[in-house]
C-alpha cells in the first residue's frame, strides 16, 4: 500500500521482448497488485511476461503471504493466467494500447483498487518515480495524473526532434478538444487514476488505439476532474514505436474533433453556453470570409476574418476560465 492507498498497476505490453521482464522487476514494493496485459503479442513476450510473474510471485509468496493471497485466475477478452501479486493477462486478438490499459483498469475496479497507474512495458518510464504520480491523487485530491516531458527544459532536450515537434503539435490539439489548456504532453502514457474517476467514467467505451490517453481527458473534463500534470522524464533505449503515423494522425485528428463537440455539448447542457456558441460563430465565420473570398468579395472576407479570430478568442477566453481550477503542475520543486 501507499499512504494507505490500494495502488495497482497496469502494463500493457505489445512486442515487448527484451524490455517488459524488466519493468515487472522493477515496480516498488508498496504496489499491492500490478496486472500485465499482453496484447497478442506475436514475438516471446508472453513467455516472459509469465517467467518474470512466476518469479516475482513465487518471492512474494516468501517474504509476505498475507500481501500476496490468491487471486481467481485471469481471463479478459479470453485471455488466460492465474497470479498473486503479478496478474498476467493475454488478450485473444490485438485490441491496441487502449485496449490493454482498458482491460487492466477494469481488473483493479474489480479488485478495489485505490489508485491504478500505468506503466508502459518498453522501460520508458522509471518505475523509482511512481509516487510522484500518486501524490497528486492521495495527498492533493486530483483525480487523474499524468506525466509530461514538456515542463521542464531538460527533459525535453532529452526528446528526438521529430517526436518533439509532434508532441508539442498534439498538445495544443488535446488542449483545444479537451479543455485542460495548462495540460501537456498527452501522448505520454505515464498515468495514474482514482478509484472514484475509473467509477464515474464509461471506461469501455473510449478509443482502443493510441488516441485512448487523448479521449480519456476529455472525458475527464466533462465530468469536472482534477488532472495533475507532473515533470516525469522519459528513458529512451533501443525500443521502437509501433505508431504508424500514416494512419494515426488522420484517425487521432477525427477523434480530437468529435470529443471536442462532445465536450461542448456536456457544457452547454449543464450551462456553459459561452464558449460553444462562440466556438460556432467563429468557424462559421472563417468558413465565410473562405467562400466570400472564392466570390470576390474581399472586403467582405476580411470582415468576416476579423470577426470569426475574435468569435474564437473570445471563446477560448471563456473555456480557459470555464476549465479553471481543473488543473495543477507538479514540477521537481513546486506545486502550481
């Protein structure tokens, strides 16, 4: 346990070989339950997921058998494993990274979880810096807390340009369609969640690929949750991405699209009508200002123009102060 917390931990692990035996190794020992999901892995992950769990519950057994009771075996979406404290879960088909997180929340619901993080299986990130995320959740009252390599100067020097570049381009994406504009880095899969969100959130029926983490805090903000974001930097190796950025860009920028509209009809139903009316005059007008240039009226079209920008700041305005108090900074030294 942690401050008195339950605290699980899901690792979802798709062609991990090499690097997820590690990861399990190397969780705290206050994790009281940490479920292994591989997601149809096609090289030996599997088999490594199940040899480091053996170990890592056969030591458990030895040093504490009141922490490690038996659980029922696994099985979720017809995967199979029995375990103590290392719980290994196979899906029967690839469902994707959300799919595995999914599948992981819903056994530490199950198993009455306080608090429930995520650890990628690539070794990314450093399990030693876990209660950095935690704290937020049992000492500050947030709701969900996430790591970011944006926050602090080092940490980002540390990111391939090309992934920097991308990153900062679907931060300010994410902070448009969900609203937590103070919130960065949401690609970064370094998470922790309260029992209270996993139970108020329809968890089941978010994304299942890589815009999971994305459409997770819009949901978030429409149930009015506390996110936490915390200077955690990124450990990066010899482990290469699966995204395949042909299809995932396309697909993440349809998804941002359509939460953002879901986001602004849970506000405007309970009273926030704002920001969305001027989210609408200023497309309609930008959408203007375009056909009337095509026309010939240019004087028209930059009317149009001006007004659409200052529907739209107007708008952003609102959200800002709307979203306010939704959202706090953990850096090395300070809380904001």
């Amino acid at each position: 346990m942690y401050e008195g917390n339950k605290v699980g931990v899901v690792v979802p692990a798709y062609n991990e070989q090499g690097f997820v035996g590690e990861v399990i190794d190397s969780i705290p020992q206050y994790v009281d339950r940490i479920y292994v999901v591989d997601d149809r892995s096609t090289d030996g992950t599997w088999r490594e997921i199940r040899d480091h769990a053996e170990r890592a519950n056969a030591t458990a057994d030895t040093a504490d058998t009141a922490s490690a009771a038996p659980v029922a075996p696994t099985v979720a979406d017809g995967g199979v494993g029995a375990s103590r404290r290392v719980v290994p879960i196979r899906h029967e088909e690839n469902r994707g990274v959300g799919g595995a997180i999914k599948t992981g929340y819903r056994r530490a619901s199950d198993d009455g979880m306080d608090v429930t993080a995520v650890i990628a299986g690539d070794g990314q990130m450093d399990p030693d810096l876990l209660d950095r995320l935690l704290d937020p959740i049992v000492e500050g009252g947030a709701d969900y807390a996430k790591g970011t390599r944006l926050l602090d100067p080092e940490f980002r020097e540390d990111m391939p340009p090309f992934r920097l570049f991308g990153n900062q381009l679907l931060t300010f994406l994410t902070q448009f369609a969900s609203g937590y504009w103070r919130t960065t880095d949401p690609q970064n899969g370094y998470t922790a969640i309260s029992c209270r969100a996993l139970d108020e959130l329809d968890i089941e029926s978010l994304y299942d690929d890589y815009g999971f983490a994305n459409e997770l805090l819009v949901r978030l903000n429409c149930h009015g949750a506390e996110v936490a974001d915390v200077a955690i930097p990124a450990i990066y190796g010899d482990e290469e991405s699966t995204i395949r950025y042909r299809t995932f860009v396309p697909k993440l920028s349809w998804l941002l699209l359509s939460n953002f509209c879901h986001r602004l009809r849970v506000q405007f139903d309970s009273g926030a009508r704002t920001p969305a009316v001027g989210y609408a005059l200023g497309a309609l007008g930008l959408v203007a200002a375009v056909l009337a240039g095509v026309f010939g009226s240019l004087g028209l079209g930059a009317g149009l123009v001006i007004g659409g920008y200052l529907a739209l700041g107007l708008a952003i305005r609102r959200d800002r102060d709307h979203n306010d108090g939704l959202e706090t900074r953990v850096t090395d030294a300070t809380n904001e």
